[in-house]
C-alpha cells in the first residue's frame, strides 16, 4: 500500500555514518547460530554494533552502542541498510516475563506482516 507522506530521509547525521561488515566475534556464533537461525551478520555504523539474524525465517535486527542507546536515525539506517527494504520491521516491547536483552543499551527490531489497510 502507497500512503502519501514524506520520503525517508538520507540527509541527516547517521546517513554520514561508517558502514562496515565485520566478521562476528566466535562466541556470538555459537550463541545465535542454531538449528533455529543459520544467518548472522555483524556491522558497525559508526559507533554502534548492529546484529542481523533470521530466527524461523524472520529477519532480526539488535542495535547498540557503548554508552547510549541508538538514535532514531541510527536505527533507521541500520534497518535500510541491512533489511531488504520491502519487509516491514517493528520494535515490540514484550511481557516482562519473555523479555531478553543481554546488552544494556540494545534496541531490537523483528519482522512483522504488512498491517492490513482499509
């Protein structure tokens, strides 16, 4: 569905960022590589860690940084760069009980369905 509205932008700070694949460290292969997820990527825009997996076929997305949680921008960027842009992601905030986060300042973005429009 084609909803007039305002282009993403690709002028602001985080568009200026570093963009680098780099090689995962060993202990997070092992940690999410599994019968579940066999796709891992790790890149670095600018100072954040961004991790991309597909857990039962759905793209995944965790971004941190060391001292702050991402911005806005960051996240955006992240997301264009390292989704394939016609898949629709969301940030879900679960019940606490199944709520996971092993670094303290990481935003996760999941893959949703197309939301059904009147």
């Amino acid at each position: 569905m084609n909803i007039p509205g305002r282009p993403f932008r690709t002028d602001n700070a985080a568009a200026a960022l570093h963009w680098a694949e780099m090689p995962p460290p060993d202990s997070l292969g092992r940690e999410l590589i599994n019968s579940a997820n066999s796709y891992l990527r790790v890149y670095r825009l600018g100072e954040c860690r961004v991790i991309v997996t597909r857990e039962y076929g759905e793209w995944h997305l965790s971004i941190s940084h060391p001292g702050r949680y991402p911005t806005w921008d960051e996240v955006a960027q992240a997301r264009y760069k390292a989704i394939p842009k016609n898949i629709w992601m969301a940030m879900m905030l679960p019940p606490p009980e199944h709520y996971v986060n092993l670094h303290e300042r990481c935003l996760h973005l999941v893959e949703v369905r197309e939301p059904e429009h009147p």
